[in-house]
C-alpha cells in the first residue's frame, strides 16, 4: 500500500472499535470444545465484575493483564477460553433498587419478594452488564458468547446442587450463634466482609453498685449502651482487689436484673483499666466465648435496624448510637459516671456500605471449614497450585490452617435462595434438589422455604466449573477444566480463591488452576488508595477518549467547590499539573501498555497520567516507524523463517529481535508482563528505530544514495520481517494498533484473517548472533561518543564535522572501515572518517573522547568559537563546583553520614567522585578553548 493511505499520526477512535467489530464479527475470540480439536488447552477465568459496578482502574489492570495472557497463548496455538462473566452481588444489587425505591417513596416490603424480584431482573436488564460493554472498549478477547451471569438458571442449578450435596455430607449445617450484622442492610456478614478501621474512641468508665449496699466495681467499655445486655462483670481469678467479691452480684442501674461477679483469667487482664470487665455475651465476641465457658445469660438488645429491642428497658425503641448517649447521660444523673478517657479502638465496618456492623446473636447456615481447606491447603503445599508472587504462599497457608466455619446465609431477597423447605404441620426440615410439594415425614402440604439467600461468593466459588456446565459431564467441563491460571487481585485470595480452591477439589478432584496469579492494586501517583472521599478516582475511559479535569472531578466529587477538587485531583497526580487542562484521548493502547509496564506482583501500583502520555507516544512512534518503512517493503519476500543476513546490519538486528523475544517470552512465562512489555519498547524504539532505521537509510533510501541491489534486496527483506515480527509481538499489548498496522505490512501469504491468530514469534526462530552485537556495539559506541561531542560543544545540528577514529589491532580498524558510511550518516561527517591505528597525539582543535577501545576525534576548528567555548567552560566549571561543595558539606554533616542508609551514603560519595573527575576533564579542555581561539 502506499504511505499516503496511512495517516500521519496515529488516531485510536479511528481505529479501535473498527477492529473490534472485526474481531467479533469473524469469531476470533471463539474457545472450541470439540474432544477432535488436539490443540494444547489455556484456560483462563475471568473474575466476574459486580452487575452493578462501571469500570475503575482496577478492572482495566485485570483486563490488560487477562487480555495479554490470553492472546499471547491464542496466538502460540493454544485452544483458548477466557471465561467472562457477571456476579449478581446480593447485597450490592438489592441495595442499589432499594435506593430506587426509595425515591419513589416505596420500600420493597411494599413490593413484596416476587414483585421486588422481578423489579432487580428489569433492573439488570435495562443497567446491568454496562461493565462488560466496557471491558470491550479497553480491547479484552474474552469468548463472549459463553458469557454467564451467577443467577442464570444453569448457574441456579449447579449451586442448589452443590448446597445439597455439602449438607448431605453434613458439611452445611444451621446454628444460632454470635455474627456480625450489618443494620442498614439487614443482614448477616462473614468475617471476611468486615473491614476493621482503627479509630479514635473513648473509653468510658462506670460504676455498679454492689448488691446489698457494700459499695461498687468499675468498669471500662467504649460502647455504654451494651451494659444493657450485661450479664456478669469478670475479675481475674487471681487479683487481690477483688477477692471478696468473688460469687456475688451486683445491681443493674436500670433494669431488674442481679449481675454476677465471676471470675475469668483468659477474658481478664489485671493490668488493664480497672481490672473488672463487664461481660455482654450476645454483643462482643470475646463475651460470648465467656459467656459459654460460665454458662451465662445471652440477651440481646438490639433489633435488626439497630434500635434497642424491650430488653433495653426504658432505652427501647432508640438508635443504638442515640442510646449510647442517653445511657452515659442516665448514668452520670445517678452518679455513676467515673470518668472518660481517649482511647484507640477498632471499628468494625461492613466492606459493602461502610456501617458499623454489630456482633449479635442469630440463627444463620454455616459451612464446615476445616474439612475442605485440608485439601486446598495439601494442593499448594504439593506443588499441584502454585501461587506467585511466591510470598502469599505463606499467608494462604496462615488463613487456612485457623479457618473458620463460613456463614453462607444473608437475609436478603435477591439471591440464590435456600433450598430449605420447613413444614408448618410438623416442623420437620427437608434439603431437596427440586421444591418440594408435601412433606416426607408428616405428609403435610403447608411448606414455607427459608427465607434467606447464599451468600454470593458461595456461587463464585463454583465458577471454574459452574461455568462448563456442572452438574452435568459436559463436553466443556471435560475440556477445560481445570483452568490454567488464575489472574486476580491479591485482596481477594479468601473471598474468592480460596474458595473456588475447596470448591474445585471437593466437587470436581482436582485444584481449579495451576497458577495463582495475584496482582496488587491500582492507587494514584502518591500511592494512596483510589476513593471518591480523596478525589483521586479515575475512570479508564476517561483516558481512553479524553476528558477535561473539570469532568473527571465533577464524577468523583459531584456538586463539589471546583478549585478544591481540582487541588485534591492535582494533589494526588503531580503530573496532572503539568499536562494542561485534562487528558488527551490516549487510546486503549497506550491505557494498556501504561499498566502493562507496572510490576503485577508490587503490592500498590501507583498510576501516572504523564506515563499514558509517555506511551501513547510511544503508539505514534510505531505509527510513524511503519509509514516511514512502507515505501521501501514494495517486494520485500516475508516468510514465517528470518531471511538470510550478510550484513553487519542486519545480522544485528535480527539478533536483537531474538534478544528482545527470549525476554518477552520469560517475562509472561513467569508472570512478569513488566518486564515483557519493556524489552518489546526497548527493541523497537531504541533499537529498531533510533538505529536500525537510521543505519538503512543509505541502503534503502535512494536521497540518500541508495542503489538498487543484493544489498537493497536482503535489507528490505529483514526490514519487513523485523517489524511484521515486532508487531506480532507486541498484539497481546497493544492490540488495536498492531492489527491495524499488521494487515497493511507484507506477510506471509497463508497468514491468517487477524494478527490475534497469528503465530507469536517466539525466540528460537529467530537466532542470536554474538558476533554481530559485539561488532555493532563498537560502532554505536563510537556514534554515539562522536554525537555526545558535538552535543556537548554545541556544533549547529546541521553542520558537517571532520571525525577521525584510532583502533588498536586490524579487526578492529577493519570493522570500522567496513561501517564507515553508516558511521557517516549518523554522526553527520563532512566526509567518510579517517581510520588509522592509534598512537599519535591529539591533533590541535579536536576533542577526543574514547569508546570501545576507539579514540573518537571531532575537529571542531571553525564550527565553535574559542570564546564562547572558554565561556561554556567556565559555567560547567562553576556548576560542577557548586555541586562538590554541597556534596561534601552533606557528607561532612555526622547526622547524614551516621544515620543515612549505607547504599545512599555510597552513592553520594561515588557521584562526588565522578564530580571531580568531571572538574579536571573541564580544566583540560581549557587547552581546547585556546586552541579554538588560536585558530579563529
């Protein structure tokens, strides 16, 4: 084709959703179960986004990251299936109609389940899955049409069953016992749903009287208002101050209730506040564990919404938070109040809404733990999961060794409900595959299931084989799994991944992957955590088409004052500051290749707007690199082997595709796609570009002098198949540009329909040559120490300099005759340099400087004036001065010497070193400057 059909800059929304329609259109994407089909299987799960959410920054890290993995093994030949999928996310999901609801003035108690249900599901249709559109925009190669969704009736299916056969197993069984509660959503929580946020508090202290009169014990809580569901006060067994009252009781302030004086050496510490603590076992975990070894009263306090319930006495009927207030006014009118103090606490908080949950007594279905992480914990310790970065082996193996039981049930309406069926006749409890219509022990036809639902992990812990059809053995359960890997974020490890480890062994035999891949999370420049409160959220697709910082803010903070949003913004993006009034529409590409240069395995991976900038032009540089070689790829012969190279050149480069290949493919080999996507950036524009495309233009362009020839004909060739490679090489990164570029290069005439179902150059097809980098580093070096010159002095960038180069030995001196024109029109010579053996002095008037063994002489007599030289001397001197001064008065100051990190007092002492290396070079080329002079 020809270079005008290309534009000159390279524009995304021209490109990527044509090719994306493309990709769909013709199938690409496509996992093909058929037991015929013998290619190697890669079996990726995609961890379903909430049906609720819109894409952040850490949907777009897991997507580029899922995507690179996928397309790199669908382009080696892999059978490829990439999972993709929606989690219905009970609590989040009910929550977000309920708001709905709300502000038509209804609640769903209004509605009724049915109707309130059938209200999520047009909700769903109408809102949600907008994430998966959007994951589209980013490029992700998901086999779309085997998209589920975790309430679709299969999906339904496979987790009744899988509720059915645990409590068949006696692995799922109903308790009543202390939980954590969240008040505003009504509803139970695991321990791994509370976050625990450390807060500033206060410990309050009071006193109870003494039954009988014989005075009082005080005691310290931070929530008054649970002394309305004391049952003891425990002192530890042992402590002198309270042996008297050891056995008897002291009275309630305010309710009729005799509260014992017991005594616990594991609840109490002597030392601690008043060495007394009152005991609440229905509302504190540590009291509830009290409250079994003594056998104690449990009352509980509280109703579901969190006001107080009749065992509160006259405070019935408050908000708890209003209660605690009025209880500590109660108790200082009957003088009771002994006193307050700061004190740091931990806030339990539900990581779904933020409340403060509250421990209370329930009666809720839990699953048996320690059976199932037995295997899951055998199945890393083996070697059969491996799980990288290595370091969370430890704290995957600390979770499931103190395990827990999980409490599965949720008292919401949207969900997988129960499949518990009680009989109001008898009473009598079935657990059945299909509802039941009588009952199987008394008959009775008046059945009622439970009202509650699963909690959603449990059906996101079937989801590497839920997804493949289980219950049933179908041809894609058999296929694909287990999965390959698994890509996920760390923070997740026990919500999910732990999980869908037990569940795969307990149901399927064997683990769900072989690699864990855990990447860390997305957080502003600073490091600090994405949240809407900081103003530092960003949208994805923001970077992708463009937005002003007006627009971006007004998402995070709406309503909020400009100036103070835009300062929060520009606060935790430095950059931002220097990048005018918003982001240029950076293109997919150039958002991928950004996240695909951070270190999946960094524990926080600061985004840095200027970076996306940085690589989107990057995308531009790879543009133009391609326009620029069209012209010359007219005949050029590409065959899936690398041509035959003669040339110092062209052996050259073909090595260091080779190089950069063995890299990439160790790179996403171990999960290190940072290191992957630098060495494809480093070979193309450092390389290929800034030398390989320079080095050629005296063969192949003819104002340059460029002859038709074997020469012309073997560079065209390793030309067009060096940057066909590269680009295939670079698709799992940057997928839009690649295939827009590759279908317009030369290629081999069986290729396939799209670059995503090319063959990945892999790095034995292409063979290093040593020779061929050892010889062209010489001749970089010397290039670059003869531009460093010129550089340095100033020369007009169009002006031609005299260069002459000393070698020592005949091969030496050889290879630089034979790359002499290259070396010309690189360094922009005013003819072929000289070339002699070494030995002579410096000629008057030239710089020299040595590279590789090579004395570089530039003659700078008549291109830079003695005075001006001597001038720019003179300041280098001055700053160079300036700058070992301050160094040695940092390393002369004892609190930086003695106290700094060894490394870094290391360093300061080698750039001081080099400083005044720096001061004598300066001093010699002094000499240069009269010489200058002499010849004006």
């Amino acid at each position: 084709m020809s270079t005008a059909e290309l534009a000159k800059a390279y524009e995304p929304k021209d490109v990527e959703p044509r090719w994306y329609a493309y990709w769909v259109e013709h199938d690409v994407f496509a996992a093909n179960p058929d037991p015929a089909d013998k290619r190697p299987v890669y079996v990726l799960p995609m961890p379903p986004p909430n049906v609720t959410g819109s894409l952040h920054m850490g949907h777009a890290l897991f997507v580029t990251l899922e995507d690179v993995l996928t397309r790199w093994h669908r382009m080696r030949g892999f059978n490829t299936l990439w999972q993709p999928g929606i989690d219905h996310a009970g609590i989040a999901t009910q929550t977000v109609v309920e708001r709905q609801l709300r502000r038509e003035g209804k609640s769903r108690h209004d509605l009724g389940r049915e109707a309130f249900i059938e209200r999520v599901w047009q909700w769903k249709t109408e809102s949600g899955g907008r994430i998966a559109l959007q994951q589209r925009e980013l490029g992700a190669s998901p086999d779309w049409p085997r998209s589920k969704f975790t309430m679709d009736a299969d999906m339904s299916r496979a987790v009744r069953e899988a509720f059915v056969r645990l409590y068949e197993q006696e692995l799922i069984y109903r308790d009543t016992r202390l939980v954590h509660w969240d008040c505003e959503a009504q509803t139970v929580l695991s321990n791994l749903e509370v976050e625990n946020e450390e807060s500033n508090g206060e410990l309050f202290e009071f006193a109870y009287p003494i039954a009988g009169g014989e005075g009082e014990l005080v005691v310290a809580t931070t929530r008054p208002e649970t002394m309305l569901g004391d049952t003891a006060v425990a002192v530890h067994p042992d402590d002198p101050r309270y042996k008297h009252l050891h056995g008897k009781f002291l009275q309630h302030p305010f309710l009729d209730r005799k509260v014992p004086i017991i005594t616990d050496a594991i609840l109490v510490d002597p030392k601690f506040g008043t060495g007394a603590v009152k005991v609440t076992p229905a509302h504190d975990f540590n009291d509830h564990e009290t409250g079994k070894r003594h056998k104690l009263e449990m009352i509980s306090i509280m109703n579901k919404d969190g006001t107080l319930n009749a065992e509160a006495g006259p405070f019935a009927g408050m908000e708890r938070f209003a209660a605690r207030k009025a209880v500590k006014k109660a108790l200082e009118e009957k003088g009771l109040v002994r006193g307050s103090k700061n004190h740091t606490l931990v806030l339990p908080r539900s990581d779904r809404n933020g409340s403060i949950v509250e421990p209370m007594i329930s009666t809720q279905w839990f699953v048996k733990m320690k059976p199932l992480a037995g295997p899951a914990l055998a199945a890393v310790r083996h070697g059969h999961t491996k799980i990288i970065p290595e370091d969370w082996t430890k704290t995957y193996e600390h979770w499931m060794t103190n395990i827990l039981d999980w409490c599965i049930s949720r008292q919401l309406w949207w969900g997988h409900r129960i499949p518990a069926f009680y009989c109001d006749a008898c009473g009598h409890m079935m657990v059945t595959r299909e509802d039941p219509t009588a009952c199987e022990k008394c008959g009775g036809e008046k059945l009622r299931q439970d009202e509650d639902v699963l909690d959603t992990w449990f059906s996101s812990g079937l989801w590497p084989f839920s997804t493949l059809g289980w219950p049933n053995d179908t041809e894609m359960l058999r296929k694909f799994y287990p999965a390959s890997d698994l890509e996920t974020g760390y923070d997740i490890l026990f919500f999910w991944v732990a999980r869908m480890m037990m569940m795969g062994i307990h149901f399927m035999g064997v683990p769900p992957f072989k690699r864990i891949l855990l990447h860390g999370m997305v957080v502003d420049e600073t490091g600090d955590k994405m949240s809407k409160v900081k103003g530092n959220v960003i949208d994805p697709l923001d970077l992708v088409h463009g937005a002003t910082f007006d627009a971006v803010v007004e998402k995070t903070l709406p309503g909020a004052p400009r100036e103070e949003s835009l300062k929060k913004f520009k606060k935790a993006y430095p950059s931002a500051a220097q990048m005018g009034a918003g982001f240029s529409a950076y293109g997919a590409d150039a958002l991928r290749f950004t996240l695909s240069t951070y270190s999946p395995q960094a524990r926080r991976i600061p985004l840095s707007p200027k970076k996306i900038e940085g690589n989107r032009h990057f995308c531009n540089k790879i543009w133009n690199a391609v326009r620029y070689a069209l012209p010359y790829l007219e005949g050029a012969r590409v065959g899936r082997e690398p041509p035959k190279a003669t040339t110092l050149t062209n052996r050259w480069i073909l090595s260091r595709l080779g190089a950069a290949l063995e890299t990439t493919k160790s790179g996403l080999d171990e999960f290190r796609l940072d290191e992957a996507a630098l060495a494809l950036y480093h070979f193309f524009w450092g390389e290929l570009c800034d030398w390989y495309l320079e080095l050629t233009k005296p063969v192949l362009n003819p104002a340059a002098g460029a002859q038709p020839g074997p020469e012309q004909d073997e560079t065209k060739d390793v030309l067009a198949y060096v940057i066909e490679a590269s680009i295939r090489a670079l698709h799992p990164f940057i997928p839009y540009i690649t295939e827009e570029l590759w279908q317009r290069l030369p290629r081999p005439s069986d290729a396939p329909k799209s670059i995503a179902l090319a063959q990945y150059p892999e790095p034995g097809s292409v063979p290093r040559d040593a020779d061929a980098e050892r010889d062209m580093g010489t001749v970089m070096a010397v290039i670059s120490a003869a531009r460093t010159i010129r550089s340095e002095h100033e020369v007009h960038p169009g002006a031609e300099v005299p260069l002459l180069l000393r070698a020592e030995g005949e091969a030496t001196l050889s290879l630089l005759r034979g790359e002499a024109r290259a070396i010309k029109t690189l360094v922009k010579t005013a003819a072929e340099p000289g070339i002699e053996a070494r030995g002579a002095a410096r000629p008057k008037g030239a710089v020299m400087s040595v590279a590789a063994g090579v004395e570089v002489l530039v003659d700078l007599r008549g291109l830079v004036e003695g005075a001006k030289e001597a001038a720019r001397i003179e300041r280098e001197i001055k700053k160079t001065e300036k700058d070992i001064a301050a160094l040695e008065k940092k390393l002369s100051l004892p609190s930086f010497a003695e106290k700094a990190p060894p490394e870094v007092v290391a360093e300061s002492r080698t750039q001081l070193d080099e400083l005044k290396k720096k001061r004598v070079g300066l001093e010699e080329a002094k000499s240069l400057a009269a010489e200058l002079g002499e010849t004006k």
